[in-house]
C-alpha cells in the first residue's frame, strides 16, 4: 500500500492537517485509538486563545493568532457551536498589578486586538461573583465545542477523499532511500505495512516516540507529560460573562481559572502536576479539591470546598521541562537530520487546538 503523505495521529493537529493537506495529496491519516481525539484534544479547556502570553517571535505567537482568526472563521462557516464570549484578565491583589501590566504590554506587542483596561463597575456588571483589584479584558478569547469541530475537520478530509485508518498503531519505521515504510498493528494484533514518501508526525504525547522510530533520539525533543486537573463548580450562585484569569507566576501553566463550558457549566483548572511516569492516568482524586478551592476563594466570592467536585484531566506533551523556561512549538521538515519528508510536530501543548488550523497552513508551506 502507499500513499502520498501518511499523517500519525487523528487529534486535533492531524485532523487539521488532514483536512489541508487532503484537497492536493493522497493522505492516509493513522490513528492507533478506534476514532478522532481520544487523547489530549478532547481533554482541555476548549478555549480559543488570543496569544496573550507567548513571547513575541515565537511560533506560539503566530500560529495562535492566526488560528484565533481562522478557528472563528471555520467555526461561523461550517456552524460548529462556539461563543467568543472574553476573558478577563485579574490581578486579585494590588501586588499583582505589575504582572497584569506586564501580560497586558505583552499582549499588545503582539499585536493581539480586542484588549482594554476594565472598571470596577464593568466587573460589578458582568462578573458580580469575582474578588479582583484591577483587570483587563480580552475580547477575542472563546470557546469552542472541540469535538464538533474535530467531527467536521475529519467530514471534510473524507471528503476531500483522505482515508482515516482507527485501530491502527504505528510501532516502527523504516527509512529507505526516498520513502519511509511505516509499520502498523491493527485491532487484531495483525501488523501490515505502509510506503509514504512523507510523515508528518502529529502524535500528541508520543510524537517523541514516533521521531525516535525514525532515529532522532534528541534529549532536548524528549516530551514531559505535566497532568492539569479540573474540578466541577456545583452551585448556580456564581454570576460571570467572562472567563476569568487570575495573574499567575507560575510559568508552566496559566494557574487554576475559572472557565464556562457552552452549556453555561462552570470549572476551575488545570492545574500543572508533572508525572514521573509515562504510564496515561486520567483520575481526578478528590483529595487535591482543597488546591482548587484554596487558588478558587482567593477571587470567586462566596466559594466553599463543599461545591467542588472531581471533573476530568488532561496532559500536556510539555518541552519544558519544570525547571525550564518557556519552549516553543517545534515544528520541522527534518532535511538536516537527513530524514526529508518527515514532518515533525512535538511539544504542541496549548494553544495547539486555537492554533491548529494555522498549524495546518504553516505544514503545507513546509510541503509546498
Ligand atoms: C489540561 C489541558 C488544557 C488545554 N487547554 C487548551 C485550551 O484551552 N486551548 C488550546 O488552544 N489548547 C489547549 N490545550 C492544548 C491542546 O489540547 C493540544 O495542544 C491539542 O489537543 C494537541 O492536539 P494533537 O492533535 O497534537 O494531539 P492529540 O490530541 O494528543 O492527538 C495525537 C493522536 O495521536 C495518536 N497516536 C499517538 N501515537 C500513535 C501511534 N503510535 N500510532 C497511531 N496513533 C498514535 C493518539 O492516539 C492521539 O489521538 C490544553 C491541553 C491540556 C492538556
């Protein structure tokens, strides 16, 4: 069997890159689960992020900024179910109001737009519940129904006549002189085999593993799983249109936030928890509510330990590594590692859904 380009992994990114890809080339999309986004695509918060954070000049930047504009855009045109409904930005002590200055000046030398300074009053108004000293609002931030949209990437890449093979795991490579024989275990045990002249490697928490079947054995390529747990907000008591964000320091995560789901739901998460193991647990135990309720009560009034519950977690494919500092995208043709045609994509940790129609685009300019 051969194909154009063989993509690896049916998350977010591959179905992104599939429905891109799909309208030029031949491309077989190989997914080890039996459908789309089992893993960490279908784990997260499901917001459309503006590109506050990132450092100017990254890929992170870029790409969450133009996939801002383009998962709004895809989402109005193919009606998957979204609401930019803003996020607020909050410094909860007076302490804090640097580093709100200092996100805010960061989002606007990013050319990030839809950013403004709020009032007290604005915050009585639309977010009654919250406790902050000072804020800003980011009006293109949103949320989107992520596995909608992953249903209708994937619609539209059959469309386009890609083949989506579920229960098919890649466990090896084979690099020959101009094409890769990929190796694949299916459903039944049975393994067959597989000729592209290009990969494009979009396995999530394994994408290091994928790159490491093709011979890259990069320290510094080495994904860190780093768990975000979420907790359920049981009370109709809390009053917010906006997600909210309490400034944090830590540089890992954007710290434990209050976010709504499109159903009106309301949660508190992730948290970031690097694991020892490569070993995928998903458990929420109930024991870390007193976390959640502890960075909860410093800015949600009224809040109280018993309104918490166990929700879901995710893991983030992290770069960085705890004591490291930020790490961007990596996002590759390997030529100079002599591997040409072999696309790799590591570290896509958020804002790998917002970004991931950009990813797309920035992917076929690779191959075109
Ligand atoms: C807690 C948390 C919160 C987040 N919140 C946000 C957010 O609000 N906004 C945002 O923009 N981003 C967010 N993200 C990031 C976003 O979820 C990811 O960047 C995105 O889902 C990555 O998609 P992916 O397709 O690269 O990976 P995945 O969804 O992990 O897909 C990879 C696929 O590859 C398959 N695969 C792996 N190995 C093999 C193999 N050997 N053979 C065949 N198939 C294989 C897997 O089964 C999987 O389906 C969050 C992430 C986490 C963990």
């Amino acid at each position: 069997m051969f194909a154009d380009i063989v993509i690896i992994g049916a998350g977010v990114v591959g179905l992104a890159i599939a429905k891109e890809l799909s309208s030029i080339f031949n491309c077989i999309v190989l997914e080890k689960h039996p459908s789309f986004g089992c893993e960490t695509s279908s784990r997260n918060s499901e917001v459309i992020h503006a590109g506050l954070y990132y450092p100017q000049n990254s890929l992170k930047t870029e790409l969450c900024i133009e996939g801002n504009r383009l998962i709004y855009e895809f989402a109005e045109k193919y009606k998957v179910p979204f609401n930019k409904i803003g996020k607020l930005v909050i410094a909860v002590t007076k302490e804090q109001e640097e580093k709100l200055i200092s996100i805010h000046e960061n989002a606007r030398r990013n050319g990030v737009c839809g950013i403004e300074y709020v009032s007290n009053t604005y915050l009585q108004k639309y977010s009654p519940c919250i406790k902050a000293h000072s804020a800003f609002i980011s009006r293109n931030t949103g949320i989107i129904d992520t596995h909608s949209f992953m249903r209708c990437l994937e619609a539209l890449a059959i469309e386009n006549g890609a083949t989506f093979s579920y229960n098919s795991e890649v466990i090896d490579i084979k690099k020959t002189n101009n094409e890769f024989e990929i190796f694949i275990k299916i459903d039944e045990g049975e393994i067959f085999s597989l000729k592209s002249p290009i990969i494009i490697n979009s396995a999530g928490l394994h994408s290091d593993e994928i790159a490491s079947m093709v011979g890259i054995n990069d320290e510094n390529l080495k994904i860190n799983y780093c768990k975000g747990h979420y907790f359920k907000l049981n009370s109709s008591i809390f009053d917010t249109k906006h997600l909210v964000y309490p400034v944090t320091d830590n540089n890992l995560g954007l710290g434990i936030h209050l976010t709504l789901d499109l159903n009106g739901g309301l949660k508190l998460g992730p948290d970031t928890s690097f694991l020892n193991s490569r070993q995928i647990n998903y458990d929420v135990p109930n024991h870390l509510a007193e976390k959640f309720f502890t960075a909860g009560q410093s800015y949600i009034k009224g809040l109280t330990l018993e309104m918490l519950s166990p929700d879901y977690a995710g893991i983030r494919p992290k770069l960085q590594k705890p004591d490291e500092n930020f790490r961007d995208f990596y996002i590759t043709d390997e030529t100079a590692r002599n591997l040409d045609g072999f696309i790799n994509l590591v570290g896509i940790e958020s804002p790998g859904l917002t970004s991931s129609l950009a990813i797309a685009k920035y992917v076929r300019k690779l191959l075109t």
